[in-house]
C-alpha cells in the first residue's frame, strides 16, 4: 500500500498537514474542537477531567507530526540506533512535560485560564503512568527523555501493564494495596493493532537435516500468545526530536475468541483461553531489589524481549545490510538481567532461523548486547529453575547450555584444572534444583558490563563478579554514574527555582548544559539572592504543607526544618534508623525543662514509600512510622516541635511536590548496599542538603559539592563485612541511647509493643545485619550538627546554592553521553530544521 502512493503526491500532502497551534489562541481553537468533536462535549459541561483530556489531545497532535518525522529522518538516515530494555519505567505524567518540552506552556497557561481553568488543576487531573517500582524503572524514564533530547536515535522497549504498580492507602496505620488500573483514557498511547507479533511457549524441540548435510534444530508445538505493540512518544526537551517508547500487550493469538470452541458450544473456555494470554502483561510485579521466582514473571520476560527483538530484527532487515553489519546498526542496553534472554533469543535467530554458524552468530550477540547491574544485594540476583526454563522455552535451555559449554571450555584453559572457578562462573547453578544465574548469562554475553554509581561499579568487581574480571580482565567493566533529567527534575518540579537559577546562568541554557550551573557560585554570597532563594524555598514548604494537612489532617509550620525520607520502604534503606531516630528526638525534647524546649529548633519528619506486598518487616516499619505519628502529632507539649507525617502512596508526581519542599533529606543505606539512589540528587539540586552514609552516588555527590556541604555519618562498606562477622561470632552491644528508644516502643508508648517485638529483635538478637545500632550515635551526632547549621540560616542557604551550582555533574544528559561513547557508540542524529 504504501509503495503505491507516488511520491509527489506523499511530498504535496505532507505539506498540507494542518498546521500545529503556535500561540494561545491556536490553542484554545485546538481545544474547543476536541471538546467539541473528540470528546464529543460541549464547552458548557466542559470540566477539569474534559479540559485535561483535550488540552492532552492537543499537544499530542503537535507531539505527533515531530514524532512522525524522527521516525523518517531515522529511518533515512538508517544511523545506529540504540534499544533500551527495561521492564520498568516510571514515567510519570506526561502533560506538563510535553508543555515544557514543545515550549508552550505559557500558551496553554493563558488558553487555559481564558476557559476558566488553572493549569495546575489541569495538570493534576492525569493519572501517573507507574510502570515501574522505584530508582531502576524512574532511571530508565530519565534516560528516555535524555535520548530524546540529545537527539540520539533511540528506542526504549517495555511491558503495558494494565496494572502498574499498586495504590497504597494507610488504614490505621497499616499498608493496604490498591490496583492501579491506569488505562481508562490514556491519549499518550498509539495502538498499534496492525504491529504484532507471535511469540510461542512451552512445546518441544526436533533436529532436522538441512540441504547442505547440517543439523538444525526446530521448536514447534506448544502455545501462541500475541503481542500488540503500543507506541508512547517521548519528546526531547527544547528539539523536535521524538523518540518512541514501545510497550507490548498480550493477546490470545486466536483473534478474540477461538471460534471452534465457541460454535462447539465451549465458551466459556474460549474466553478463558483469552484471559489466560491476557494474564502475561496484566501486572507489574511490585517487588523492589528482589526477585521471587514466579512463572508468570519469566513468561513476562520472554514475551517481552522476543517481541523487542523480533522488531529491532524487522527494522534491521528492512535496511538490505549483511549480517555483519548487525552489531553497527543495533546496540541493546539490557537493564539489570530481566532482558537476559535477549541474548538468548537473538542467538537462536541468527542460528536457527537465519542459519548462521555459532561462532558468526556468538560474535555479533555479544558485540550487540551491554548489562547494567543495579545492585549487590544476593536477594535481587535473578536466578531460574532450569526445569522451568526447559518446559517454557525448551530450545532456549539447549542453547543456554551450549553458550555455558563453549565458555566453561575457554575459562578451563586459561584456569586449567581451577574445578572452583568453572563452578563458581558456571552460568548453571550446581543446586538442588539446578538454576540458570541470569547476571552470569548477561556477563557473558554482552561486551560490557556497567555499574551505577563509583563505588557499586567497583564492589561489583571485587565481591559478586571477581571471578569474571579475572577470566575477560578489568576492561569489560565499567563504571556509568546514574543522572537524572534536569528537565523533570528541575525546570518542571520548580519552576520557581528555575527561572532564579536562568537569571543568573544566562538563560535556559543550563537545562541542556547542566554544568553552566556552575554559574550560581559567584552568587552564593549575596545577600539579596540568597532571600529570593530562600523564598522560593519556603514557598515550596508551603504547599507541602498544605498536601499534608490536606491528606493528614495534620497542620505543620513551612518554618519548621522538613527532613525528608522517600523511596521504597526496605531493611537496607534503613527508614527503622530513622524512626528510631525521631523517637530519641522525641525522648530529648520530652525530657527537657519548657525553657530549653522553646530553643529548640521545630522539625517535620516526612516519610513516604511503598513496601512491597509480601515483604512482612517492612510493612512493620510503615506502621510503626505511622504508630510514632499519631502519638507525638497529638502530643501537645511538643507541639510544632516534631511533626511526624507519613505521605501515602508516593509516586512520581508526589516526588516533584516534594523534592523542592525539603530542606534535608535522608540517604541513610547500611554502606555498601545502595548501588546508587538517585533521589539524593533530586533533592540536592532542588536546594535541599543531605543527611547520609558513604554509600552509592552520596560519594560522588559529596566530591562534587563539597564535604562541607554535606552531613555525613556513619560506618564504611570496606568496614561492614568485619561488624557483621563481630555481631554474629563476637560479643554486639546496642547502643545504650537506642535501647532507651525500644525500651519506649517496649513499654507502650506507640500501641501494642508486640506489634514491633520483630524490628526490635532483628537489631538486638538476629545479627544487625543492617548496622542500625553500629550507626545510631554517629546518626544522631549528626542530626546534632544538622540543627545547629540550620540556625545559621545565611550559612544554610549559601551551602544549598553552592552544592547547586556543583551539580552539574549529574545530568542524566551526562550519563547518557557516557553510555554513547563508552558502551554504544552511537552518535547523535543531528536534526536541519
Ligand atoms: N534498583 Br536491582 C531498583 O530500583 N530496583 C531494583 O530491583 C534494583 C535496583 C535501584 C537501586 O536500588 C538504586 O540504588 C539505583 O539508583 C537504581 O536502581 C538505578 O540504578
């Protein structure tokens, strides 16, 4: 079809396109006819949800014509194109973004409130696309904006989920899940019903003998399921390049019911059999760092990347190029091991399917694939029973093991007779039962292999992959510090602190160019400056303020230092060290004479995060967060004096509330175990400073900015190995002030001390493993030296634009540049307009 449309006629057409709105009044136009035609309303019942949707509708349409052009010019161009798997992404709203990207925010603003409307309202109708945990899917949504915006050709691929990550409500005190079910009307998604693909399970594998004498093997029998391709646009900031972002649905392959059931009078299980392929991507799984095993998760993982790879394939071919031009055209970025039978599944095309031999085949695999790892932890690492891979993907397992034979052969000859290494490396697990190590698979067949943050990239080499980095050497390991989109992250957050920083930087310039920040320095000492900053600063505590008593019903004073703690609640990330900590705050103010107490300085301690489902301690923690509130928020001795909030559901769009509200936030992970965070700079760059342990990019950033500018505490990772080893096997004291803090939640003071009796025990009996109380003294000497900074507010503010103006650094920009040299080696796509 498309081939028989001449090209004069495509060329006049194109041309012709309706013109995209330029100013206020084209966009008012824009949204009276999609209120009117569209949405088929009329402009007297038009509402706030009306006006979201058609204000949505029209920057779509504007997204869609650049969107439509950087699938042309990449295509024509036909460049290295760079393919993101990540099973997660947390992208958030999309209105405001798209707003500020395309530059006509200001436009919509005043159409807007010419309706009636005001454009934060309007904003805040849209539901959160949360397709993704935390800090890994919230990374890859970053990345998708820097591609775009740094005009690389860039295609990020994914999982819809019907169900993103759940909704969480607080009932008396305790998580309750809630389904988030997000589709209802979502403008940013393009079906594409005429994109799919079959992916097939489970059946069995035979040899045939080709014409020319060889074996090859083929996978027949078993199930289909399809796989529907949704296309989100994702627009670069202050450029017309508009990438795509491709998440596959499931669908029973059979169209909507299998007829012969149904005429045979089989219903029910005609529809049953749609339900079934429907199930593959109806839920993201909510586990953070950790990883359980489940069936449906792998078939996930499996439909996902054949899906993925069968695309990237097409696209390939499409271009008429040889095989061995593969790897110069296509660089896949494997985000943790979830995409690990990428490298599987692009084998066994290259030798099954397209019949090349294995060693042509392994060569461009391994050019083709990167891993990025995201954690230490032993509990994340993903494993799966070889049997259920063999029942799955049967012809998957075989090459599994070939890959695992041929490498095992060249580790025994560099190590002969070394029996412990080839077990050690071994992508087969020697267990009871046997298991295929997925990030020993990843290793093996991708080029590079890349932590998140300095000291993550280095304990990956000297703990959980030593083995590897003496088998390929050091070169194959590499170090990509973790960035966040300034865009998001900055100008859309706080705009308020935006525009000050561009008065003073020279204009919007640094949005791009995250190091002009650098340009704030020389202001830090002025007075006047500081005042704006500090204003703006306050303003933002404000509206926080008035979201809690809003949600909580709890009034806090904006005066008051917000100390801030949000991200998924985990035994690692250590909220239990912080709400210990309120508790001894609350203990001292307690104690002291009403004289002392009124030179005290007032503090709210905001918490937020989700606990995974299934993860009983730290559902434990959120309650006694919220026990530890409810108690002291009522006490009215303390009054304005600690404040303890806990912010249910925490989300993208909460974070970009938040994020310009703190005044100190809390990075406090057991040293060692935070491959990165990336929250941390979040709030640095929007003037807060932070509280925290020498773990993950908290190094960097304390380089960076300053160790002044920064309050840190706490035990070493080089030293948790020794207490560890000492709590278990040696003698392990508590920390005398934390054990008046159990003694407190042991007498009653916060509800039925039963309920905590397991966080208590985990620190006092069960090792510590978390060094809570190796780290408690230094913690609180710390938040000693956070209120005395505090009150030298000249001195506060200077620390915050100082530690501004050195963040330059950490520009997801930066990272993705990195990513485009050292690993991809893709150039940008220059656009002429
Ligand atoms: N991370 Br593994 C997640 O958010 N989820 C995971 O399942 C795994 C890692 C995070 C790290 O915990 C965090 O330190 C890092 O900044 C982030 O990935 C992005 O690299």
């Amino acid at each position: 079809v498309e081939a028989s449309i001449p090209e004069p006629q495509r060329a006049a057409w194109s041309r012709n396109q309706i013109q995209s709105f330029t100013d206020k009044d084209g966009f008012e136009k824009e949204v009276v006819r999609h209120v009117e035609t569209t949405l088929a309303r009329s402009m007297f019942n038009c509402d706030e949800s009306a006006a979201y949707s058609a204000t949505s509708l029209a920057f779509r349409d504007r997204l869609i014509k650049d969107w439509n052009k950087t699938q042309q010019r990449q295509t024509y161009r036909d460049t290295k194109r760079v393919y993101y798997l990540s099973l997660e992404f947390l992208m958030g709203r999309a209105l405001d973004n798209a707003m500020l990207n395309v530059g006509l925010k200001d436009a919509a603003k005043g159409g807007l409130a010419d309706l009636g409307f005001r454009i934060e309202d309007i904003i805040g109708q849209e539901h959160d696309a949360a397709l993704g945990n935390g800090g890994l899917g919230r990374l890859a949504a970053c990345f998708l904006d820097s591609l775009a915006s740094l005009n690389y050709p860039a295609w990020g691929y994914g999982l819809r989920y019907r169900y993103g990550i759940f909704k969480q409500e607080i009932i008396d005190g305790y998580q309750v899940e809630v389904p988030d079910y997000w589709l209802d009307f979502n403008p940013w998604e393009f079906p594409r019903h005429d994109v799919t693909v079959d992916i097939q399970f489970f059946g069995h594998v035979s040899k045939t003998t080709k014409d020319d004498g060889k074996t090859a093997a083929i996978w027949e029998g078993g199930e289909i399921v399809q796989a529907v391709a949704y296309d989100v646009p994702i627009p670069g900031y202050d450029t017309p390049t508009t990438n795509n972002l491709r998440l596959w649905s499931s669908k029973a392959s059979g169209g909507e019911f299998d007829f012969q059931k149904f005429n045979n009078g089989d219903y029910e299980s005609s529809v049953a059999e749609q339900q079934r392929a429907e199930t593959i991507s109806a839920v993201l799984y909510p586990n953070d760092n950790l990883e359980r095993g489940k069936e449906l998760r792998l078939k996930q993982q499996y439909f996902w990347v054949a899906a993925s790879l069968y695309d990237i394939v097409r696209r390939f071919k499409k271009s008429k190029r040889g095989w061995n031009e593969f790897a110069d055209q296509v660089a896949i970025q494997l985000n943790d091991t979830h995409p690990t039978l990428a490298i599987v599944e692009l084998q066994r095309i290259l030798l099954d399917i397209e019949g090349l031999e294995w060693d042509v085949a392994w060569d461009i695999v391994t050019k083709t694939f990167g891993y990025t790892n995201h954690t230490v932890l032993p509990e994340a690492l993903e494993k799966w029973p070889v049997g259920l891979v063999q029942y799955l993907l049967p012809r998957h397992l075989q090459i599994i093991y070939d890959i695992n034979l041929y490498f095992l052969q060249t580790v025994e000859k560099a190590f002969p007779k070394d029996r412990d290494m080839l077990t050690r490396v071994s992508i087969i697990e020697e267990s009871q039962p046997k298991m295929v190590r997925m990030a020993h698979l990843a290793i093996v067949g991708s080029h590079k292999v890349n932590g998140v943050a300095e000291l993550h990239s280095d304990l990956i080499k000297t703990t959980i992959f030593k083995d590897f980095v003496e088998v390929y050497g050091p070169d194959k390991f590499t170090n990509v510090t973790n960035g966040i989109t300034p865009r998001r992250w900055l100008h859309q957050a706080n705009p308020r602190l935006s525009e000050l920083i561009a008065s003073k930087c020279g204009g919007n310039g640094f949005l791009k160019d995250l190091t002009q920040l650098n340009r704030l320095e020389a202001h830090a000492k002025d007075a006047a400056f500081r005042r704006e900053w500090a204003e703006i600063k306050y303003a933002n505590k404000v509206r926080l303020a008035k979201h809690i008593k809003n949600v909580t019903g709890v009034t806090v004073n904006p005066a008051a230092l917000f100390d801030v703690q949000v991200k998924r609640i985990h035994e690692y990330k250590r909220q239990q060290l912080n709400i210990f900590g309120v508790i001894h705050r609350y203990l001292t103010l307690k104690g002291m004479s009403v004289e002392e107490r009124k030179k005290q300085l007032p503090r709210v301690s905001v918490f937020g995060g989700k606990a995974a489902p299934g993860y009983w301690m730290a559902k434990q923690i959120i309650h006694l967060i919220n026990a530890v509130g409810s108690v002291i928020n009522k006490d009215e001795e303390i009054g304005d004096l600690l404040k303890v909030i806990f912010l249910e559901d925490y989300n993208v769009s909460k974070a970009e509330m938040i994020c310009p509200a703190s005044d100190l936030s809390e990075h406090i992970s057991t040293a060692g175990t935070e491959a990165s965070g990336t929250s941390n700079m979040k709030f640095v760059l929007n003037g807060g400073l932070i509280i925290g342990t020498c773990d993950g990019a908290n190094i960097e950033i304390t380089r960076e900015i300053g160790e002044s500018n920064i309050f840190l505490f706490g035990n070493l990772a080089e030293d948790v190995e020794d207490l560890r080893h000492a709590h278990n096997y040696g003698s392990h004291s508590i920390d005398s002030d934390l054990e008046k803090v159990f003694g407190t939640i042991e007498s009653g003071t916060f509800g039925t001390p039963h309920d905590f009796s397991a966080m208590i025990a985990a620190v006092r009996h069960h090792g510590d493993y978390y060094l809570v109380s190796d780290d408690f003294h230094s913690y609180m000497e710390t938040h000693r030296l956070v209120d005395e900074s505090y009150r030298n507010q000249d001195e506060w503010v200077s620390k915050c634009i100082t530690s501004v103006a050195r963040m330059g650094f950490f520009s997801s920009d930066r990272c993705i540049n990195e990513y485009a040299d050292g690993i991809w080696n893709v150039e940008p796509l220059v656009v002429q307009e």
